[in-house]
C-alpha cells in the first residue's frame, strides 16, 4: 500500500479515536481537540518522527506559555487603552523570534502555533483565566504531538517496503 493512502487510512482512523477520547472520556479536563489537530499538522510540518515530535512539544508549549504571558501583560498594560493587547503581543512574538537562538526552540512557526492556540482558548473560552488555559492547552499539545507520532509508526506499518530485485544465483553457472 502507498504511504498516502496508509496515512489517509491511519490519520482518519485516529482523528475518529482522538475526537472521541475528547469530546467524551477527556471532555472534564478541558483539553482541547483543535489544539490536538494544531499540534498533530505541527509534528508532520516539523518533519515528524522523534524529532518533530520533540520541536512541536517544545516550542508549542514554549509558545504557549509566551502567549499565556501576553496576554496577562496585556491586563497590565491597561493604561494603554486600545494599545494594550497589541503592544503584549508584539513584545510576546519578539521573546519568541529572539528565542529561537535557541536550538530546541529555533522552530519559530510552531512557538506561533502554541502562542494562537492559549490566546485562542483564553479569548473563546468563558472565564478562562490565562492560568486555567496553560495547563490543558500543553496538555493538548502532548497528546496532538503523540497522535501524530502514532499516525505516522501506523502508516509506516501499513506500507509495504519495495521488494529489492532477486540476485541471479551464482550455483549452476
């Protein structure tokens, strides 16, 4: 079978688990299942295996905790009046630009994603303090990384290694 279509079949069986697992048995803790998917297409962008496992844990997370801070800056910076939110978030997105000197948070992109995903949980959610929204946004960055990681060893299983031609037998030459 084609990795795409081991993929189609591993990613889709695991979307069905992953939303599942959300939407019911882990609904109480308040992960996220877009901030699953974010993490999930982050590992694959950063090249998945271990590796893009490790930068989109690492720098989501990093990220995450930027935007958690952002946006409780953001209340500080009151006095700013409609200057506040984007004056946090400008000094947020530098921190994570300049961070990336950084080898483990050099993937900026990802650090963006997890910036989006807590400020999006904080924005949407309905008193959800920045400090409530960091605990099961990382914990869905962890589990949309480990779907990831999980979709790509099934997909790899599913597929078929290419048959490398047979030698021509040197016995009865």
């Amino acid at each position: 079978m084609s990795l795409l279509i081991a993929l189609t079949l591993s990613i889709g069986g695991l979307a069905v688990v992953a939303t599942w697992l959300f939407l019911g048995p882990l609904a109480a803790l308040g992960v996220q299942i877009w901030q699953a998917f974010v993490a999930w297409a982050c590992f694959y962008n950063n090249g998945g295996k271990t590796e893009g496992a490790t930068k989109t844990v690492v720098c989501m997370s990093f990220g995450a905790v930027v935007g958690m801070l952002s946006v409780m800056l953001a209340g500080q910076l009151g006095g700013l009046g409609a200057l506040a939110a984007p004056v946090a978030v400008g000094i947020g997105a530098a921190v994570i630009v300049l961070a990336a000197h950084v080898g483990l948070l050099s993937t900026i992109p990802a650090s963006v994603y997890g910036f989006a995903c807590v400020a999006g949980l904080i924005l949407l959610g309905k008193d959800m303090s920045p400090v409530k929204a960091i605990v099961p946004t990382i914990a869905s960055i962890f589990i949309g990384a480990a779907f990831g990681w999980l979709s790509e060893f099934i997909g790899g299983k599913l597929t078929k290694p290419a048959r490398a031609p047979v030698a021509a037998s040197p016995v009865g030459r």
